[in-house]
C-alpha cells in the first residue's frame, strides 16, 4: 500500500502537485475530543503526512454522544493518544508528535513554530489555553482555527496573523493574568453568531455562565469539522481568499441559516 494508491481518488479535487503539496504540511491539533479527534481523520485522508495532537483529558462517558473517538473500549483513555491510534490506522506511515499533558506555557511556542496552521479545539471553558495560543501564532505569523458547534448548527473563527487576533476579537488583552481569563465571560454570539431559537435559554445561561458546555451533537461536530478543514486546505494552497475574523462562516441547518 503506497501513498499515490491511498489518496488516488483525492486527484480531481486536487491535482497532482497540490496533493503533493499537502503530504509535506504539518497541522497541530490542539485538543482531541469531538471536533479535534474528527478533524486529525479527516486530515489524514487529504494525504496530510505531519500533525502534533495535544490533549490532557481521558474519554468519559459523556463524550459518546459526540466524539468520534468515544467509544465505550476508549473511556478512561487519553484523547490524543487514542486520536493518534485512529489516525496511524488510516496511514502507517504518518508522523505523529502526541502531547498528552495538552497545550502548555511551556510547550506552546515549540508546538506552534513546527507546524505550518493551528486548529484550537480547545474547551469554550478553557479559554487561556487559546488566549496563549493565539498571542503565540500571531507572533510566529501563523493561522488558527477555531471551530464551535451548537445544536444542528457550527461556526469557525478563521484568524489571520496579519488581522484582527482572537484576544482582540473576545475582548482580552495581552497583560491579563490566567486568574482574569479563566473569570472573562465570553458571549456565546462571539463563538457562534448563530444562537438558534429553539435552544433552551435556561441552558445557554448556563454556557455563559461556564457551569456546562455548549450543548451539541455529533452531527454538529461533524459539520463544523469540515468546514474548518476545508478553510484550511484552501489557506494552505492558496485556493482563495479565506474568510477571516471579524467574518464568521455559521450555519444552522435546522433553521436554513447561513453566515459569511
């Protein structure tokens, strides 16, 4: 089994060259859970041959409802590495750097310089972990993507390093302690511009509030996955223009509602 065999059927979307191309980019994946474990697959079959995966969490029961990587034989395990397991399963012969401590002050820099794009699938709730990420990508002049999904619907942030930052598109700024990040309240409108209607509002309060996750579905995760994959690979061989932040892709497909 050699690589022009596994990604033949890739030709006709992309030529030859640009699938040449894409096997020699690296993505770093910074969480693993439902959209990070979905996007690290569907990277690997666009015949993407580098990626570093970064997440402290072990699968728990809850997960199963929307994370492709959550299975009832993974529960107890961590995230990256079961990821790096399903991934290593499509293609062999794909380099894999596995950070099961997650995205650190520590490792945040090295992650960033050795990748060609970030995918922040890090928790709504965990938001210094993006706020470091993304100082770090703006520095290092490098795109990050954000994606989100609530309900039957998904929005992605596409940040451009040369554009309005995700710390200024939140609303933070560069001198704040962790200890102020982890208190910022964040409207969930500046994640998904799409709220649907028939989300129970008592439960948004308590997204907002940070006592429990965005309410979603594995269809949801499916959906924003791919559109942050897709604004990827046409960033990474210069496709078109993408569409950066203060733009937003979302779309809620219960509604019929489309934003760009």
């Amino acid at each position: 089994m050699n690589y022009n065999d596994m990604f033949d059927r890739n030709i006709g979307v992309f030529t030859k060259e640009e699938q040449s191309k894409l096997k020699g980019k690296k993505i770093g994946i910074m969480g693993c859970g439902g959209m990070g474990g979905i996007s690290a697959q569907i990277v690997a079959r666009t015949g993407i041959e580098s990626m570093i995966l970064a997440d402290p969490e072990k699968f728990e029961v809850v997960n199963i409802n929307n994370q492709f990587t959550a299975f009832k034989t993974t529960i107890g395990e961590n995230k990256a590495k079961v990821t790096a397991k399903m991934v290593s399963a499509i293609n062999p012969e794909i380099n894999l750097e596995i950070y099961d401590e997650g995205l650190t002050d520590k490792n945040v820099e090295n992650i960033v310089k050795s990748v060609d794009i970030i995918f922040d699938c890090i928790d709504y709730n965990a938001l210094y972990y993006s706020y470091i990420l993304n100082k770090s990508t703006r520095r290092e002049g490098k795109y990050v993507l954000a994606p989100q999904a609530i309900g039957y619907g998904a929005s992605v942030l596409v940040f451009d390093p040369n554009g309005l930052s995700f710390n200024e598109y939140i609303g933070l700024n560069d001198n704040m302690s962790k200890e102020q990040i982890d208190n910022f309240i964040v409207t969930p409108e500046k994640y998904a511009p799409i709220i649907p209607s028939y989300i129970d509002k008592e439960i948004m309060q308590k997204v907002v509030n940070k006592s429990i996750p965005i309410p979603n579905i594995a269809l949801a995760q499916t959906l924003a996955t791919s559109i942050m994959v897709s604004e990827a690979i046409i960033i990474l061989l210069n496709k078109r223009k993408p569409i950066t932040v203060p733009n937003v892709i979302a779309i809620d497909l219960l509604e019929n509602k489309y934003l760009s």
